[in-house]
C-alpha cells in the first residue's frame, strides 16, 4: 500500500486501518517538499536566488537526504559554481576535491545530458569513484542535468539518504523534475533580465534622442552617451574616441572608468589595436576575449572582452565608441547592436555640433 492510499484510507475513517510511522514520516517529507516547489514556482522571476533555494530544500526534503546542491555554469569559470546549497555542505571537502568531482563525475553528465546514481552497489569494479565517496564522506549520490535551450547549464546534486537506503531510479527520476524546476526558474530569471534590460535600453535612446535635439554641446552629448552605454552593458570601461585628421591619431574625448589620466596619455594611431583597427577599416568588432585577439594592445590588465563599433558621418569613419569588461565573454551580439546605435548619436552629436559651428561662422 503506498503513502498516499494509507493516508487516503485513514481519512475515509475506515476501522482498524493504521498508518505505520514511517510512511507518516514519508508522507510529511513529500507534503513539506512540494509545498517549497509552490512557493519556488510562484516567486517573483526577478529573485531567482529565492527560487534556487526553495527547490534544493524541497529537493533535499522529498529524497530525504543529507544535502543537496545546485551548481550551474557561470562565464570564466573552469568548473560549475555552486549557487544553493541544502544540510551539510562539506565546503572543505567539496573545494579539495573540485576536479576530481568534475572530471569523473560531472563532466559525464555535462556532455551527456543524463543523469548519475553512485552507490556501492551500482559500482561494482570502480574503486576509484568508490575511494572518492568516502573522502567526501558520501553514502550514495544522485546527480541530474539541469537543462537550458543552449544544452546542460547546471547540475543539481543529492547525497547520503538520511534513512540508509539504496538510491534508486526513483530517486533519480524524482531528482530530475527537481532539476527541471530550477531549468524553469532560470528561464523565467533571464526573461524577466531581457525584458527589463530592453526597457532600460528603450529609455536611454529616448534620452540621447531628446538630448540630441536640446543641448548642441557635443561633448556633453558625448559624455551622456558614454555613460549610458557603459551603464547599460555592465561595461567596466567606456570610451567615445575621435580622429585628429591631422595626426592620424586616435583621441578620447570622453571615457567612464578609465581611471585618471588615461583620457590623455592613450593616444593610438589609426589602425593600431582594436579601435584603431575599428576606425580604420569601420566594421564594429566584438572580442569575447582579447588574450586572444592579436588586434589587442593592453592598456589595462584587468581587462577580458572589448566591443567597439565605428562613428560615421558622411561615409567617413571620425571616431570609435568603446567599451571594455573584466570578465571574459560580457558582451553578446545584441550588445554590439545596441552600441552601434549609440555610435549613430554620437555621429549625429558631432554633425550637430558642426552645423551650428558653419552657421555661426556665417552669421558673423
């Protein structure tokens, strides 16, 4: 007889039915566990923190185990970061033992998609898994691949059932759906960041706009761009780069978070690095990692991925607007098409700017 018919037979109030305290027990860790699956599921997409949480407890709380972790993967880091963490972490041993997990365990699952019962009874002949288990002090593991449109982006992990038993298929199965709710919590999270980030992009073209048309100080414009742009990327860096047609040099005539006195010291002739390789050729560059990118001239060490798209104006390249990440990979080809519709108002700031100049050389 399962939990749920006992329970259904000792409502009915049928006599001499009784239900043993273990399936009570069992019954308790399920009713908790998927009360914590609502609630994760009905949180706000926007706290995705939340979310994490209350599904690895509920994990934790329906396979009655010890602990239970949700790892996902995370831009410049070699192996999953962990980002919620149920019972008994065992920090020390997990950190100590971080590539052997992932190179015998995780990276299995990452490239295969499936998921990964680890018992004594299940492993037979493999004593290495087996010496792994006991320096981490783990009776039994479950692992199953959290899914993303883009293939595996996680794992969510169990280990040592509280009650002694053999983890099964079950287990596994139940551990899976678990992984399928944080696959739908992290969707609903990027969603929320999209639309939000497309909100706060629609705004700050709405004020370039209205800037444009008001303040004829193309430096201020400049400024205003550049902050704007460095804000809305994330940019750790940015900068609006001129040509001094006489030099042949690039110049940067406004910047954000280049620190003090590079604005004067960073002069590049045109074709040199990749802005000047931008002002030379004018075709936008996105560089997910500038290591590796033999166009790179390094001004600042910190730096990991750069973007840069060429200012025009009457079909000439004048200038490049920039912006530089400390992290590898920071920027996407959505990024690179935002900023080259802010180096279109940096282009129209610039004309501008130079309209009034002709006009008021005329007037006088």
């Amino acid at each position: 007889m399962t939990v749920l018919s006992v329970l259904y037979e000792a409502l009915r109030g049928k006599k001499h039915t009784t239900v043993p305290p273990r399936e009570i027990s069992l019954a308790g860790a399920l009713t908790s566990g998927l009360y914590e699956v609502s609630q994760a599921m009905s949180t706000p997409a926007g706290d995705v923190q939340r979310s994490f949480d209350l599904i690895v407890s509920a994990s934790a709380s329906i396979l009655r185990v010890e602990r239970c972790l949700l790892m996902l993967k995370t831009p410049g880091q070699e192996y999953l970061v962990p980002r919620s963490i149920a019972g008994v972490p065992r920090g020390r041993q997990f950190d100590k033992y971080r590539q052997e997990i992932h190179d015998n365990v995780f990276a299995q699952i990452l490239e295969g998609g499936e998921g990964m019962i680890i018992s004594e009874a299940r492993l037979g002949p493999e004593r290495k898994l087996l010496r792994l288990m006991r320096r981490l002090d783990i009776r039994g593991f479950l692992a199953a691949p959290v899914k993303g449109d883009s293939g595996v982006v996680g794992i969510l992990a169990a280990a040592t059932p509280l009650d002694g038993r053999q983890l099964s298929d079950a287990d596994l199965k139940l551990l899976s759906v678990m992984a399928n709710f944080a696959a739908v919590a992290l969707e609903n999270a990027h969603l929320v960041s999209r639309l939000d980030r497309k909100a706060r992009r629609i705004a700050a073209i709405l004020e370039i706009s209205r800037a444009l048309n008001e303040e004829h100080d193309a430096s201020v414009l400049f400024q205003l761009i550049v902050d704007r742009a460095t804000e809305l990327m994330g940019a750790s860096s940015g900068s609006v780069i001129l040509i001094d047609k006489e030099s042949g040099v690039l110049r940067i005539e406004a910047e954000r978070g280049l620190g003090e006195g590079v604005k004067e010291a960073m002069l590049l002739p045109v074709g040199q690095g990749i802005t000047g390789w931008v002002a030379k050729e004018g075709k936008p560059v996105l560089a997910s990692d500038v290591r590796r990118d033999p166009r790179y001239i390094e001004a600042n060490p910190k730096v990991r991925s750069e973007m840069a798209v060429p200012i025009q104006w009457r079909n000439e390249v004048v200038g490049v607007l920039n912006l530089d990440h400390y992290e590898p990979e920071a920027f996407a080809e959505e990024d690179l098409e935002l900023l080259g519709a802010f180096g279109n108002a940096a282009a129209v700031a610039l004309k501008n700017a130079h309209v009034l100049g002709e006009e008021g050389e005329k007037g006088a």
